[in-house]
C-alpha cells in the first residue's frame, strides 16, 4: 500500500514539474527569439510538437492517450 502511495505522489509531482514548465516557457520563451545562456553554450527556444509521440500521427493523440491509461489501469 505504501508503494503504491508514493508511486502516484511521484507521478503527481512529476506531472506537476512538467506542467509548470511548460507554463513558464509559454510566458517567458514563446514568441521570442532564443535566448542564449551560460556563453552561448545553452539556447532556450520553444517549438509547438504538433502530435503524440515525437510528431507521429499527430491525429492519432488520444488514441495514445487511451492506449496509455488501458496499460495502467
């Protein structure tokens, strides 16, 4: 049961960076041109990923979405 417990609080935490995220480069990266960091040696820049699985069948998402949640359940 503890397992269990701290499987979902890590998969919610984790849900939770990555939404956040990708807020913060929606307000602060997109729309702008790339931002150069630490010399040059970092660029932030945002690109929009118009499908599921790295742009493959980009119609087919919440056919991945389904398969997904049916693997988990």
């Amino acid at each position: 049961m503890r397992r269990t417990y701290l499987l979902w609080v890590t998969a919610a935490a984790g849900l939770a960076v990555d939404q956040s995220t990708k807020a913060i480069a929606a307000v602060v990266v997109e729309g702008r041109e790339p931002t150069h960091a630490l010399g040059g040696t970092v660029t932030f820049s945002a690109l929009r990923n118009s499908g599921a699985a790295g742009s493959f069948a980009p119609h087919a998402t919440l056919v991945f979405t389904i398969l997904a949640c049916a693997v988990l359940a």
